[in-house]
C-alpha cells in the first residue's frame, strides 16, 4: 500500500509531497527530488531517516519530490503519510522556534488574516504584514481530502513559524469534527480557537471543556473566539457572547449568513445591517470584542475603507482579511483618528481630576460623564499608545 501526504506541481512552492509505502527489504530506501538537492538534500535524508525511526518503520520506501520546503514542512508530510499506515498516539515535534507567548483578552484584534491550514508558502512570512492575528485555517479553505494532514501542518507551524507577535489562532471545523482538531493544536503554542458556525452556547462549553482536558487543567490561557454564521446564531448571540470566561471575543460571518436569510451580499451590506448591529450589543453586552465579517473585493481598496468606516461606526473592534493588502487598510481605520483621541484625553484627565478632588461625578464642561464613557476613553488611548499614535506619558508630552 502507497500513502501520500502534500501538494506537486510546477506551481507549488514551500511544500512538498510525500509517498510512502513498506516493502521486503532490510533497510529504508529514499528518493529525493529536489532543485537544492545538492545543497540540501544530506538535511531531508537525515531528517526523514529520523521520523522513519521515531516510528520504529524498518524497511519504508520513501519518495519526496521537494519544492522548497522547510524541515517544519517536511516533517509534517511525513508524519501524516506514515500516520495513514500505522496506528500510533506518538507525535514527532520539532523543537519549538523562539519563546511561546500568551495574549491577553481585550488585546487590539483589528485585523486578523486569513490562512489556508494546507499551504506553507503563505504561512511563512505572514508576520510581516502586521496584521494583529493569524489565523491558520483547518475548515472552508482546506479540501476535504486534505483536512486530515493539514491538521499536522498547523500544528508544526504553530511551533516553527515565527509570527512576529501575531496572535496565534487556528480556525477549527465545525463541531463536531472540529474537537478532534483540538488535539494537533491545544498544546501547541496557539493564543485562539476560532468556532465557525457556531449557533448554541453548548458548542463554545463543548470545545472549551475538550481543550481543559487535553491541557489536563482548568482552560485559562486559551482564548476563544465563535463565528456567528446563521439566522439562529444571531438570535443567540448573547448567550454564545457569554457562554466561556475564554470567549473574548465573537465574529460574524456574512457570506454563510446572507446564504442562510436568502439575501445577496452586497458592499453596502444593507441586507445584513440587523445581524451586524446585533452581534455588536451581543458582545458589547457580555464585555468581548466584536469582530466583523471579512470583506470579499480585495481590488477595491476603496471600498474596504468605506465598509471599515462604517463598520467600526457600529461598534465593531475589527474584521477580518483575506489578503494582505487588506491589513493596512484595516489597521489605519479601525485606529483612533487625532479627534477621537484628543476628545478621549479631555475625558480622562477629567477623570483623574475628579478622582484627586474627590468628586463622585465627573464632568466636562458642562456634560456630566459616567464610567462607561470614561472606560470606553481610556481603551481609546491604550490603543492609540499601541499604534505609535501617541506617546504613553502624552499626559507629559502634550502638557495635559
């Protein structure tokens, strides 16, 4: 029996596919075809022989025909070719690459870019676009032949790619496939489980409960992030909001729910102006992000910004992409402009005077503020201070 693993072509690049099978003879035998064989080829030999060996195979017959594909790559194709042909628990990981990190909730979340979970090229250098997260797609980018070893592919990226202080987030399928997903990518240096199509707070405690098992302690690290994707998602969008401590936020996706309301999807997106503003008081009311769909044109730039524009005017935090020419555009947007942030200083400082004075109330002027007023002020700032907009002691800087 031959198994494979991976993507070939003229076209591929990063990756590489992989074929093996078991024969009669005493030792492994191993093919490589490579463009860097003669630079790199002694590397993948050692590296294969050594997978082979983890999983004590004696006498496999291995093809790779290598598009350039880092160790991280190669290791994940294999595993998951060998993995078709034998049943074992054990797991063949790479040493992780640099210092793991954990995000905090209300951290910015403007934008968050879109990988497919079975195509290395992209992963490698998506830090660079500064988008605030990451996402490493396992459900609608990935074939349905290819789930099953994309799930090793995230998994050897999540501990070898360097993101450049990304948030590392991984969207699983949807429940109840998605749960299985959980064990390639819980212990794995990932910040967020996505939730697609999420309709019931019962799938949130689902995948919340199967992630504290597999860490073998209560979940505090892992933060969750559900996708409103139908009619019966917005209508229990408060009770999804609120299901977790770990849910920090939750999005909504427009292609599956205009699907599922009959409606066409438009830029103006009148037709999905109820959901939008809904899941907006869903999370706003249980005290998480609210994260809109992405947006589809990625020509028109101009149009991006107009729909960031309105977005954030309906109380979004940010949105996702599906390109990284997207991201500036949606970082620059959902940032503070110079009014909001002058407006927002007024208030604080207002704050901070009452408080030294002793004040029960605080006013500006002649208009009273109360502390949401006040707390919306101050995530204003620490956004604008995170965006290089202003510095952090403005207080001293601007002679406030």
């Amino acid at each position: 029996m031959i198994v494979s693993s991976g993507n070939r072509g003229d076209a591929i690049r990063s990756d590489c596919y992989v074929e093996v099978s078991l024969h009669a003879a005493t030792e492994h035998s191993i093919r490589i075809e490579s463009k860097v064989k003669s630079l790199y080829g002694k590397s993948i030999r050692e590296l294969c022989l050594k997978v082979l060996d983890f999983f004590e195979l004696k006498s496999a017959q291995v093809f790779i025909d290598d598009k350039g594909a880092l160790p991280f790559v190669i290791a994940a194709r294999l595993e998951a070719a060998i993995k078709q042909m034998i049943n074992t628990d054990k797991e063949f990981l790479l040493p992780v690459e640099g210092s793991e990190f954990i995000t905090g909730k209300e951290m910015k979340r403007r934008s968050r870019l879109y990988l497919p979970g079975n195509n290395p090229k992209l992963m490698l250098n998506a830090g660079i676009y500064g988008c605030d997260g990451i996402i490493l797609d396992l459900e609608d980018s990935v074939a349905p032949d290819k789930k099953y070893e994309a799930r090793f592919l995230v998994r050897n990226a999540l501990r070898s790619v360097n993101f450049y202080g990304s948030e590392r987030m991984v969207r699983i399928n949807q429940l109840p496939a998605g749960l299985d997903d959980l064990s390639f990518i819980v212990p794995h240096s990932v910040n967020l489980i996505i939730i697609p199509k999420c309709e019931h707070a019962d799938q949130v405690k689902a995948v919340d409960r199967r992630i504290s098992e597999l860490l073998g302690k209560e979940n505090t690290d892992i933060h969750l992030m559900p996708i409103i994707e139908s009619a019966m998602g917005v209508i229990n969008a408060y009770e999804i909001a609120s299901a977790s401590p770990n849910v920090v936020a939750i999005a909504i996706g427009l292609e599956d729910y205009t699907a599922d309301i009959g409606a066409q999807r438009t830029n103006e997106a009148r037709e999905s102006f109820y959901a939008r503003g809904a899941v907006v008081n869903a999370a706003r009311a249980a005290g998480i992000q609210p994260i809109d769909s992405v947006f589809s044109d990625i020509e028109n730039m101009n149009a991006l910004a107009e729909n960031v524009k309105q977005s954030k005017a309906l109380g979004f935090a940010g949105m996702g992409c599906i390109h990284p020419r997207q991201v500036p555009v949606i970082n620059e947007y959902f940032n503070p402009g110079q009014d909001e942030i002058e407006k927002a200083q007024k208030i604080v400082n207002a704050f901070e005077k009452a408080k030294e004075l002793g004040l029960g109330v605080v006013a500006l002027g002649s208009k009273m503020i109360d502390a949401p007023v006040v707390k919306r002020a101050q995530s204003t700032i620490k956004l604008a201070i995170e965006a290089g907009l202003i510095n952090e002691n403005w207080r001293e800087s601007d002679g406030n």
